[in-house]
C-alpha cells in the first residue's frame, strides 16, 4: 500500500486533472512576451510552480499577487507572472490547493496553427461547392450545397440567378453583402499589413500551389460570389437567403432556393451593400495585381461602377421585404459605407476625385476612432479613416490628425486593458452580442494604430485580447474550436450539428449580456462576462461568424509577424 501510495504522490499534478480556476492562453505564450495567468478560487495561495509537461519538472517558482475583484466576471483573481520562463517548451501551472492548468506551449511559432485553423474556416464555410477538411480531419466534409439560386420579387427581377462561391454566414448558409464587406476586407487588410509573413502560410484548400498566396486563394472565393451581385448599373444587391431558416440540417440537405434579396422597391439594391463591395474590390485590385493583373482589373472597374452607383443613390436602406425571415443586417446611415469606398479607391488608384470626396467627409466621422468600441458592419468610418492614413494620403493635416486620434484611443484601451485583471479590453457594455469579435475588433484596431505610429504596449494589449479568447477568461475556455485543451464544443453552427466534435477554427460570438435566446434566458441575471452558453440552442452567445473570425486572423497574423 505505502508503494501505491508514494506511486500516486510522485504523479502529482501530471495526474491530476486541470482545474478552471487556473486560466492560461491554452495555446501559448511567444518566448520574448509577457506571460500571466490569472487564478481565481475560493482558495487564496500566495505560490505557484510551472511544469514541463513531459516529465513534470519545476523550471519557475514565484509568488501571486494579492488577490483584486473583477466586477465583469465576479471573480475574486491573482494574477501568475511567468514571464522569466523564455525557454520553448510545453508547460503547465501548478497552484497548492488549487490544482494545475491546461498545458501550453511556448515557442516563436506559437500561433501558427492556430491562424491556420482559423483562416482555413473559411475553406469550411464554403458554399458552392463540395468542402473536405482531408486525412487531417476525417469527416468533416460536405457535398455541393445551395447551388439553386432565383431572384426575389424585392430584386427588381424575375427569373434564375447564378448560386455559386461565397461563404456561409455564420451558423446559417445566407449570404449576407454588409457583413461580406467587413469580413472580407478585414482578411485583406490582414494581407496588406502583414503579407510578408502570410505568404508562406499553406491553408491546405483545393488552390493551393497556383502561385497565389493562400490567404489570397481563399478570400477570392467570396470575392466572386460577391462579383455576381452587382447588377448591370452598378448597385449592388443586399444578401442571397432562402425565405427563411433551414433546419439544423447539413448544407446540401438544405434545398431552400438561394434567392437575391433587395429593397422591394426602385432602385431595389441597398447603398450600404453597394459602398461595402466598393471598398473591398478596391483593396481586391491592390492585393491581386501582382498574381493576376486581369483580376484586379475587373474588380477596380466593378468598384468604379459600384461608386457611380452610390453616388446617384446614396441613401437607399435595407430592411427585410415581406416573407423573407433571414439576417437583416439594417444600416440606416450608409455614409460611413460611402467614405470607406472612396478612401479605399483612393489608394488603389491615386485618383482626385475620390480623395475630394474623402475629405469633404472625413470630419464628421474622426470621433468614430475611440476607446469605446472598435469597427463593426454597422461602422466602417474607422476603416476609411485608418486606409486614408496608412495610404501615406496626401493631406498631411488630415494624416496627422487621424493618426493622433488612433494612437489616443489606443493609448486608453491600453491603460484600460491594464486595469482590467483578466487584461482584456472589454468594457462591461461590451458584452454584447459578438463580444468576443468586439474583443478581436480591438486587437486589430491596436495593430492599426501601432502601424501608424509603433508602440510595444498597442502590440501587447493586442496580443492579451488574444490570450483572452484563448482559454485566458473567466470559463477557462479556449473560444476557438479545436484549439486548446479546452474548447468550447456546441456552436450554433449548422454543419457542426451532430459532430463528436465541431468544425474547426471558429471563433464563438461569447458573453452576452443581452441574452436574446431562451437557452440564455433561463440563465440567472448575473455579471455580464458570465453571460454565456456553451450550448447549439444559444444563438446569442454561441453562434459562428466570418465578421469575428476575421479580427481572429488578423490579431493571429499580428502575432505571427512580431
């Protein structure tokens, strides 16, 4: 018995199976960052070691902070600072009387695999077409889906209309122009600020090996979906949706027709959609030119034609026509649409006209650049605003002015984040529906600032947004599919639906104080960060989407070019 006995002590922690209490980024930390955990348990310990995981070996001992309340979480936590540990590895934390955390790794190319699982997503939310994830992921395919496709009465026409390429939303298979737009042009932006880097990232998708960089193969398979919704004048039509909802039911079991929706009424596309697709086929035309000048030809004259458009028709909304059920996406100011157009297609082509246009406008949006609350689908004036500074614009007073409000607004998310102990930049009124996409929206918008004016703080603050939806927060969970010891594992996500598993690399929507489903309903009112279902039912808190996977690969790209 005693040899049993001192058998099962020399297992410790190793044996022993990860507490919650004990948050870590379940991915990593990079050798040369700051690395903090933070503990939160009803026993307060003033010591902690960190392990090799392979044979259990203490390589740090240090002390815990004196233990702070988080009001977003309720949390009573002490902090772990790890940071003297730079020697690449796989580790974990251990804490007397509270037990040990998830394992994590650190290592230069900690992120790696993370951003490729998170840009290859997209592969996965293909429509169109049949999608198989490989050996890598057995299983986890789908045959050609949604390739019926009409126009709606609302469109302004009758008759069939091509269904091909895009992405699927979200948790449902619509098609959606205004989120299309940020998402999209979000992945670009990842492109154009850290391409060097990205170029030699493989994503394992049919395309690969044609001499185009992955992340470019992939983003063009929306970019032609949304090529096939402008119509002949230019304008663009909102979103191509069945009339309603499908079950949870695999794509190509849903045989709903894919129908192109507009506004129901002359000139029946939406000016929001329209200034959306502008902007991003601008950028398309920059990143493209130099693996197919034709491509990028054809998407500059459609961002040509969809301006012209918009500029006859600036104030056209979307709202759901009668009988059609789907994703919304309302905008009732489509002005910020209209400044990003023609921010973006000032940089691509240098041309007069559009930087009049940008600076005629610009003014009234500088206070969209803040602390409180990053770019959204429903304000894309910090885009036009970010693109016209990065783009060297030649208004020195305007560059400067737009740089100094984005290095202020970065300087207080940052004093922010550092106040908060879980070291995110959430305030508690973003804990909304997305949240988690609000907290990658600030990592990018970090990294942008720090573009236009260099700053380690911006990058570091960035990267803590990421260590939060990797397993550094209140539920101890990776809010990344498949990523971590401990992912969040029932996303409202319709091809996930029955899986042992879910589709890897999507990012939850997370904490929503709003609670919007009844899964979330029956949930106890409670601190906002608390606000969260791991569970299919609970659309508000734990659905899927490509606007907040998108920050996700673009904080990833960030850290993969440090």
């Amino acid at each position: 018995m005693k040899r049993i006995a001192i058998f099962l002590i020399a297992l410790g922690a190793s044996a022993a199976a990860p507490t919650t209490e004990i948050k870590v980024d379940q991915v990593g930390y990079l050798p040369h960052d700051r690395k903090l955990a933070m503990v939160a348990s009803g026993t307060l310990a003033k010591d902690f070691s960190v392990h090799r995981a392979g044979n259990d070996s203490v390589v740090l001992r240090g002390k815990l902070a004196e233990p702070g309340n988080d009001p977003d979480s309720g949390d009573l936590i002490q902090i772990a600072d790890l940071s003297k540990l730079e020697k690449p590895g796989k580790y974990y934390l251990e804490v007397p009387g509270v037990g040990r955390s998830w394992d994590f790794a650190i290592d230069p190319d900690v992120y790696t695999r993370a951003f490729y699982l998170a840009m290859r997503s997209y592969y996965g939310q293909r429509c169109g077409t049949a999608v198989d994830l490989g050996p890598e992921f057995p299983g986890y395919k789908h045959a050609a889906c949604h390739l019926e496709g009409a126009y709606h009465a609302s469109s302004g026409k009758t008759g069939a209309h091509i269904s091909a390429k895009g992405w699927h939303d979200a948790g449902d298979y619509g098609r959606y122009m205004v989120n299309s737009g940020i998402s999209t042009g979000t992945l670009l932006w990842s492109w154009e600020l850290f391409g060097g880097r990205l170029k030699q990232v493989g994503l394992n998708i049919p395309e690969s090996g044609n001499g185009t960089p992955d992340i470019l193969n992939e983003i063009r398979w929306n970019l032609e979906w949304m090529l096939s919704m402008q119509d002949d004048d230019g304008g663009v039509w909102h979103k191509q949706t069945s009339e309603r909802f499908c079950d949870f039911i695999p794509p190509e079991k849903d045989t709903l027709i894919s129908l192109v929706i507009g506004t129901g009424k002359d000139p029946y596309k939406s000016s929001c959609a329209t200034g959306d697709f502008a902007a991003v086929m601008a950028i398309a035309a920059r990143a493209y030119r130099p693996f197919d000048a034709a491509y990028a030809d054809k998407c500059l004259r459609a961002a040509r034609q969809a301006f012209a458009w918009l500029e006859k028709h600036p104030n056209v909304w979307f709202r759901n026509p009668p009988g059609i059920s789907t994703g919304d996406y309302g905008d009732n100011d489509c002005a910020d649409e209209h400044l990003w157009a023609a921010a973006e297609l000032w940089r691509t082509t240098g041309d007069h006209a559009f930087e009049r246009y940008f600076l005629e406008h610009f003014g009234a949006y500088r206070k969209t650049i803040g602390p409180d609350g990053p770019p959204s689908w429903g304000d894309v004036a910090p885009l036009a605003l970010w693109t016209y500074a990065l783009g060297h614009g030649k208004n020195a007073e305007a560059v400067a002015g737009i740089t100094q409000d984005s290095v202020s607004a970065a300087q207080q998310i940052v004093e922010r984040s550092a106040r908060n102990l879980y070291r995110v930049s959430l305030r508690s009124a973003d804990y909304i529906w997305g949240s988690n996409g609000v907290a990658a929206n600030y990592g990018m918008q970090l990294l942008v600032a720090n573009a236009l004016r260099p700053d380690a703080r911006f990058v570091e603050t960035a990267i803590d947004n990421l260590h939060y939806l990797l397993g550094r927060n209140t539920f101890s969970l990776s809010w990344v599919t498949q990523v971590g010891e401990n992912p969040f594992r029932h996303p409202h996500h319709r091809p996930s639906a029955g899986l042992p598993e879910p589709w890897p690399g999507l990012l939850s929507g997370g904490p929503n104080r709003g609670r919007q489903d009844a899964a979330m309903r029956k949930l106890p009112n409670g601190p906002p960060a608390k606000m969260y279902l791991d569970e299919q039912a609970s659309y508000s808190s734990n659905e899927i989407a490509i606007n907040w996977n998108a920050p996700l690969v673009f904080v990833l790209a960030g850290a993969l070019a440090k």
